[in-house]
C-alpha cells in the first residue's frame, strides 16, 4: 500500500478518536449544576477561573441578596470564567422570596433553598443568608461544606444567618456560625442603621495583601456592624483588611461621624472543621445591593474569590469588576410594598 494511503487510513481512523475526546472534554467542562427554575446557572467564560465552580446562596429578607448575589456570578462567570450557581430562600411557588417571616418573629416558618446538595460540587461557597431555619436535610448539607476544608465567604448577615437550627458540633462544643466560622457575630448597628453610610479604609498594615490588590474608593449606603463585645478586638487569626467609618449621611462625599471609631468590615481567617481539614475563610460585613454598586467593594469580594481559592497569584489589579447587563438594586429595608420588593422567579435575576 502507498505511504500516503497508509497515512490517511491511520487519519481516518484516529480522526473519530479525537473527536470523541474534544466531546467529552467540552462536556467535562460543562457547568455542574443542571438547569432549574429554582436556581440560577452561569457557564464559565475563558479565564482564570476556568473550571472552577461557586455557589453564591441568596437568602436574606432586608439587603436584597437577590440581586446581588446574581450580579456577581454574572461577573465572576464572563470576567472571570468561573462556574457559578446561585441558589435563593423560595416560597411555596418557587419564586426567590425574600419578604418571608423568620422564627424570630414569633412563627415556625421553614425555610428552603433548593439545590444546596450541589455545595458538594462547589469550590467556593459565598453565603449572603440572614436568620433563616432550614430543615434538617438542608443544613446537614452546608455542615457537610463546612467539615470539608473548602474555603467560604460570608456577606454582611452571613454572621446571623442561621436561626435555631444549626446542629453542629465539635468536641461535643457547638459552633457558632458566626463567631467561630466567620470571625464574628452580629452584636449591634455601630453605625445608624437606615440613617448613614459607611466608608472603607484599607488597613495600611495589610495593604500589601493579595485582596487589596487594585481596591479603591470603597463606600456604601449601609452602616457599619459591630461584631465583636466594646473593649474588644477581633479573634486571635483574623486578619483585618479593611475598616468601615460611619459617616454623618448617606452620601459618598458626606463628612465624618467622629463620635464614632471605625471598626473592621472585611478580615481574613481560616476554619478547621470537625474532620480536621482547614479552609480559608473571608468575611465583609458590608454588602447590601446598593453597597455593591462601589465598584471597590466588588473588586474586594472578586479578589477574596480568588484569594479563597488559593488563586490569589492570579489577582490583576485592573481585571474587570463591571457588571454584565443592568443592575438596579433596590434600596435595603422591610418596608416591602414601599420598596417595591415582591416575590420573583429565580429567571427574572438572570
């Protein structure tokens, strides 16, 4: 046989071959999660973040997480290349609802976040959840995330986002959400809740870290939290990365409260769950929808993605934090008809 038949005998063979591996390649780095009405899925564009997956949990009833949480996996997804999920607190009709009571308000509402078994598939957990009680089959799923050495952020009430149902213990000690996992719980408005604003300060011993990379101008109509008792300090391993001053209104260019300090709203630690496997861990107490519109604080919290990651040698100061299509969040607060808050689809915050 000619060499040239024998070549394209062994071409016509091999071609078949290849194809199959370039189609189960391409299917291999398909998104993880399968679609859903009660969830959001965003495919990983090119970039650093190409096959890794995020699941950012919407689940909070006065800082509109709803919106933001799918602003920032659209942004992570076609910036960054990362996978993302967002999974959202839902009513009886499926629709993201974050005007639902809590137990707090003096009811036994259960809360339900469809697709949390999917945290099993994820990198990187960010959880913007306030006071919500899950049933049992759920919150096993998140304490299984967090016994798994995979890294978390938490946003703003994060740090009381779990209310009389978290059954998780080590030692036989229970853990707190907020102060042992996250580095802090919510103790009080420092600032004037509703009133003022706060203002962000890069802490000049920590500028060099890796999350401050390209960070500028960080401001938001929200007010800064305290997380830890007057006279105290953050725990021994946090990293304080940024401080929050309240300002004397709600404006950007509004002066100083100087009756009051600032006190740290984004630190680092790490967590070391029960099976001994240990996670780095971010944590901004900003972070209402209008927050986000700093382009800063969203920097901040796409670098600390990074970071948690273990990525952090990929931060690029001038990588873009822009949004992808519209973003108009609504103004924080319960005062839902005056807001114009109501209960949507999860597809209407694609």
């Amino acid at each position: 046989m000619p060499k040239h038949n024998v070549a394209s005998s062994i071409f016509n063979a091999v071609l078949p071959i290849v194809l199959i591996a370039a189609t189960i390649s391409c299917a291999a780095a398909s998104h993880p999660v399968p679609e859903s009405p009660l969830w959001l899925t965003f495919q990983g564009a090119s970039g650093p973040g190409s096959g890794k997956h995020i699941v950012l949990i919407a689940a909070d009833q006065e800082y509109r997480s709803e919106q933001s949480m799918p602003m920032l996996a659209k942004i992570l997804a076609t910036r960054h290349g990362f996978n993302c999920t967002v999974l959202f607190s839902v009513n009886d009709k499926g629709e993201a609802d974050p005007t639902m009571k809590t137990r707090g308000q003096g009811n036994n509402v259960t809360h339900n976040i469809p697709g949390l078994e999917y945290l099993e598939k994820a990198d990187l957990m960010i959880l913007f959840s306030r006071m919500i009680t899950l049933p049992d089959d759920q919150i096993k799923h998140v304490i299984d995330y967090l016994d798994s050495g995979k890294p978390i952020i938490g946003i703003r009430t994060a740090n009381h986002g779990f209310l009389h149902n978290f059954p998780y213990e080590i030692n036989g000690a229970k853990v707190r959400f907020g102060d042992d996992v996250l580095g802090g719980a919510f103790r009080g408005h420092h600032g004037n809740w509703h009133a003022d604003s706060t203002r962000g300060i890069l802490v000049e011993a920590a500028k060099d870290h890796p999350i401050l990379r390209g960070v500028e101008d960080i401001w938001g109509p929200s007010d800064v939290y305290r997380t830890y008792p007057k006279d105290g300090s953050l725990p021994a391993g946090c990293q304080a990365l940024v401080y929050g001053q309240p300002l004397l209104g709600r404006n950007h260019d509004d002066g100083v409260n100087k009756e009051k300090e600032p006190l740290p709203v984004a630190w680092t630690k790490t967590w070391t769950g029960s099976t001994g496997k240990t996670a780095r861990v971010f944590h901004v107490t900003m972070g209402s929808a209008k927050d986000y519109q700093s382009a800063g604080l969203r920097r901040l919290t796409i670098n600390a993605a990074y970071w948690c990651l273990k990525m952090e040698q990929q931060i690029a100061a001038t990588s873009s934090v822009e949004y992808v299509g519209e973003y108009k969040p609504l103004a924080s607060g319960f005062q839902y008809d005056k807001l114009k808050v109501v209960p949507r689809k999860p597809a209407e915050y694609k």
